[in-house]
C-alpha cells in the first residue's frame, strides 16, 4: 500500500500529466501518444534470461546460449508486435445523451483500423477511477472498426466533462504493457436526480378572469386540464398515455377537459417545492415535471433565475430538465 506522500505526488503528476493532454474526441494513435513498459511478467522473464545468460557463460552451455537467445528474441518480437497493436489505431467518440444524477451514463467509442492485419487485445476503461476498473476488451479487424461502451457515473447534476480515458494492450506475450492517454472534448448533460416518492402535482393557478372556473374546477377536486372519462366524450379527447390503467369499463380513462383546462394555469414553481435545500426542491421538481409530461398536463416551471412558460411535450419536458440541471 502506497503512503500519503506517494499518493500526493502520483496525482499531482497525473494531473499535471492529463492537464498537458488536448482536447478531442477523435484521436489517432502515434508513437508519441503510444507508451510501453514492461509488465511483471516481462520482468520476471528479463531476470530469468540473466540468470539462463550467466549460467551458460559460468558452464558454457551452448544449449543455454540457444535457448537465452531464442526467448529474447522472442520477447523483442512480442513488444514490437504489441506496440503495433496500438499505433496507428484511430478512435472516434460519440457523446452520450443527457442523463439523470446518479445513473450510470454509456460512452461509445468506435476503433478503426486501417490496416490489413486484425489488432487483439484491445481494453478501453476510464483512466481515474478510485474503484477497480472496469475494462471492456475487444479485436478490431483488418481495414474495419469495432464499437466498444466504456461507462461512468457522473457526480451530481449539471455539465460535466466526460473523464479522461486509457486503452491498453498486452497482446501477444503479455511481457510488456502499451497504453494511450486520451480526454475527449465531449460534455453530458445530468439532470437532477426525481424524488422517489414525490408528492402530486400543485393545484393550478388561476388565469386572470377566470377566478369562477378555477374556483369551480377546485370543487372538483380534479388536476388541470384533465377530467374522468365520461360516457359520450370523444375519443381525441382521451389521454392515451395513461388509457393502459383503465378497466374494460372505461374506468381509469382520463380525458382533457378544454374548459377548465383554460381556466387554470400549472405552474411547477421552486418556491413551492417543500421546505428542503435547493437539491431537494430540484429533485421534487425534476418527479413534478415528469409526472406533468406523463399525465399530458399543460405545464410551466419557474426558478429563481428563469421562467419558462406553460407548454407540453417532449421539447418543453427536455427545456425544463435541462433548466434544472443547470439550475
């Protein structure tokens, strides 16, 4: 186990290392990007062919000289061929879409060979990862491309960076050990985690005017903009998001009522998302915005710093979580 000091210094170096790096999501491998090293196995084998050298010039043994002789140049070969795997290797990464806080976020990332030979061995992970890694391998073939999925778990809400990212091989031998250092360009976007068990949705506000509607729709007890199925109301009325809970009575079907609908307004403010920190209230109003775009409500946000007007679909429910999460 490395002491504190080793520590400090091997990430200052990392940092120090990785801050040189540029910024690209499509990188082509050279031999100033390509490391080598050997790996214990090749140390262990680099002190076995001294001790096989020495005892054949202490006995002169020319078997051992043979046999010294072959399993070094055997090892020469295995590091060429090893660098080679890497070198030259061109790798393209696609940014992942937006995802929210505390789920693990996919990056795909294609390998391209332009050469005639298929390349072994080949594992992509990311690079400063406290815990174990995970490693994906995969062989690209000659003159084609291969797509491997390298994952990680983004710290909180917001834009964040995609981590720095390491391939590596060991291929044929094993004895040496050639890896690339590589930070992509790319950002993903992270929602607020919603609120696992989020209380409904507010009470509408109502428009200016329309004090008795709203008043009446109150009464009612029922959401904005939305009613139980009534036997005679058409059919582009129904809500089909939510027909899939209803009984073969029609019992659970819920239609848009265009008159109360009108009347009142469902406004998702941060102010009125409980009484917890700012994650908490983002939280909430991440499960509100959710629950709002499921039901088919007509809907709006307000935060401290922007307002977005009421609408509904799948572009204002993506405007609002990304208001959220840059909150």
């Amino acid at each position: 186990m490395l002491s504190r000091p080793a520590v400090y210094f091997r990430q200052r170096f990392r940092s120090w290392f990785e801050n040189r790096l540029p910024l690209s999501d499509h990188i082509t491998l050279t031999q100033r990007t390509v490391y080598i090293l050997p790996t214990r196995p090749g140390l262990m084998l680099g002190v076995t062919l001294m001790i096989l050298l020495v005892a054949s010039i202490n006995y002169q043994l020319n078997l051992g000289y043979l046999l010294t002789f072959l399993l070094a140049g055997s090892a020469l070969i295995g590091m060429h061929v090893c660098h080679g795997t890497l070198r030259g290797l061109a790798l393209h990464l696609q940014a992942p879409g937006a995802h929210y806080a505390g789920a693990t976020a996919p990056v795909d990332i294609r390998l391209t060979n332009t050469r005639r030979a298929t390349r072994h061995g080949i594992g992509l992970s990311v690079l400063d990862s406290r815990a174990s890694k995970h490693w994906v391998w995969t062989d690209v073939p000659g003159q084609g491309n291969s797509t491997v999925q390298v994952a990680f778990k983004p710290t909180g809400r917001g834009l964040h960076r995609l981590p720095t990212l390491t391939a590596e091989t060991r291929f044929p031998l094993g004895t040496f050990r050639v890896w690339t250092v590589w930070r992509p360009a790319a950002q993903v976007l992270v929602y607020p985690a919603p609120e696992s068990h989020a209380p409904p949705l507010p009470p509408g506000e109502p428009r200016s005017g329309d004090a008795a509607n709203a008043s009446r729709a109150r009464d009612t007890g029922e959401l904005d903009g939305v009613r139980g199925y009534r036997r005679g109301d058409p059919l582009r009325l129904v809500v089909w998001k939510k027909a899939a809970k209803a009984d073969e009575s029609g019992n659970g079907l819920v239609v848009r009522d265009s008159a109360q609908a009108n009347a009142l307004e469902l406004w998702l403010d941060f102010m009125q998302a409980g009484t917890g920190d700012k994650e908490h209230k983002l939280s909430r109003l991440c499960a509100w915005v959710l629950a709002a775009d499921k039901q088919a409500v007509v809907y709006g946000l307000r935060l401290p710093t922007l307002s977005i007007a009421p609408a509904s679909g799948e572009v204002h429910k993506r405007q609002c979580l990304e208001a959220l999460a840059l909150c």
